[in-house]
C-alpha cells in the first residue's frame, strides 16, 4: 500500500473511532434527549451526521485561526464534531432551548473529564440563550441547522450576521437574507436525521 492510501486508511480509522465514541457517549442520554426532541409541539429536532459535518468541515476549510459558531447547537453533537475533527481556535454553541441545552452541558462534561487533554489548548463552549441577543464578534465560520427556523428568524438572523466584520464563510440550511456582503457560492447535499437537504453555503465579498 502506498503512502497515501495509507493516510487516508488512517483518516477512516480516526471518524470511525470518534463517530463511534460520540454514539455511546450520547446513547447514555438516549432517554433525556426523547423528552427534548418535540418542544412546543410542532418543532421537530433534528441533525447532521456526522459524515456529513466531515464533509462539509472539509468543504468550508475550517483551519486553526477560524473561530467556528453552531446558531442553535442543540445537544451539542455539531459543535463536538467540527471540535474534535478539525483544528479550530474555538468552536462555540449557542442554544435557546433549556433542556437541549443542559443535556449538551451534560455530555461535554462526560467528555472534558474522559478526554481531559483534547481540551487543553483550545476553546469550546456552550452557550445558552438567543444567538439574537449575544454577541459573536470573532467568529469566522457559521453554521445553522435552520431547516424549521421562521423567516422572520432569518430574515434578523441575516441582518445580524451581515454586520460580524470577521466572518468568512456560513453554511445554512435555509436561505438567508440580508446578506449583501456574502455571496452564495454553492449549495451542497448533506445527509442529516430527517432526509438529504441543501446546504447554502456563502462567503465574504472580496
Ligand atoms: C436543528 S437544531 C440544531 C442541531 C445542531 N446544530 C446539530 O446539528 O447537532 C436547531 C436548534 O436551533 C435552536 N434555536 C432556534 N432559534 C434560536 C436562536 N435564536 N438562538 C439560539 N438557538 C436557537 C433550536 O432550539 C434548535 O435546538
């Protein structure tokens, strides 16, 4: 075998262990995580898997100076994987949903005192409360899963990042508006637990 089949045999073996160390991490909560899938009725939880965020970890060129924001990190599983499968400075989740967000506390607790030195030299955090009201001046990477969020969501999600002077690149499962200084440059099809989806994907006017 040669050197490169090697590596990427190598690479394989990595998402393997990772992908299966997050399923019996979050299976521990199974039971938490049903009581949080339906809020209010009529929103459905959903996600991405985890080959997927790979792919598109890989497509948005996440490197060690980007500084990654999930809007809506729910139980946490995107922002542990764009954490733990790519190098950035911080990876931050911010969740306006109480019992979503205490299960994601949960779980990075387990994983902090297991994999305490996976944590050592970079950030990661969970924040609750709405992406609306916060402020996420660093941040160069965007993702949202908005697959259900309202217009009028997006419509003030848009304006509001249109003004973060260091973003680069968001990646949204809905269209955004307001977004005149980014351009849409693709839209890729990302498996996730509800179907195959279009992901929008912008970056920063030149
Ligand atoms: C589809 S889930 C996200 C799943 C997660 N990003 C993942 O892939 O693992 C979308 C989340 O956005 C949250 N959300 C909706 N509006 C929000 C806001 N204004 N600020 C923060 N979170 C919000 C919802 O409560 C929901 O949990």
């Amino acid at each position: 075998m040669d050197g490169y089949s090697i590596l990427i045999q190598d690479q394989h073996m990595i998402h393997e262990m990772i992908q299966s160390y997050f399923d019996k991490v979050y299976t521990s909560f199974e039971a938490d995580i049903k009581k949080t899938l339906h809020f209010k009725g009529n929103e459905i939880y959903g996600e991405i898997f985890y080959y997927s965020a790979i792919k598109l970890i890989k497509y948005l060129g996440v490197t060690p100076e980007d500084h990654f924001l999930d809007i809506g990190s729910g139980i946490g599983k995107l922002a542990f994987y764009v954490y733990f499968a790519s190098q950035a400075a911080s990876v931050t989740g911010i969740e306006i949903n109480s019992a979503r967000h205490a299960i994601a506390i949960q779980v990075s607790e387990v994983i902090q005192t297991q994999l305490p030195r996976m944590f050592e030299h970079r950030e990661f955090s969970l924040v609750e409360g709405n992406f609306l009201e916060s402020n996420f001046d660093r941040t160069t990477i965007v993702y949202i899963c908005s697959t259900i969020f309202s217009y009028d969501l997006l419509e003030k999600i848009g304006l509001t990042l249109n003004t973060m002077p260091h973003i680069r690149k968001i990646a949204s499962f809905r269209k955004l508006p307001f977004l005149s200084n980014f351009t849409c440059v693709k839209k890729m099809l990302i498996h996730c637990s509800w179907e195959r989806v279009g992901c929008y994907i912008y970056e920063r006017n030149i």
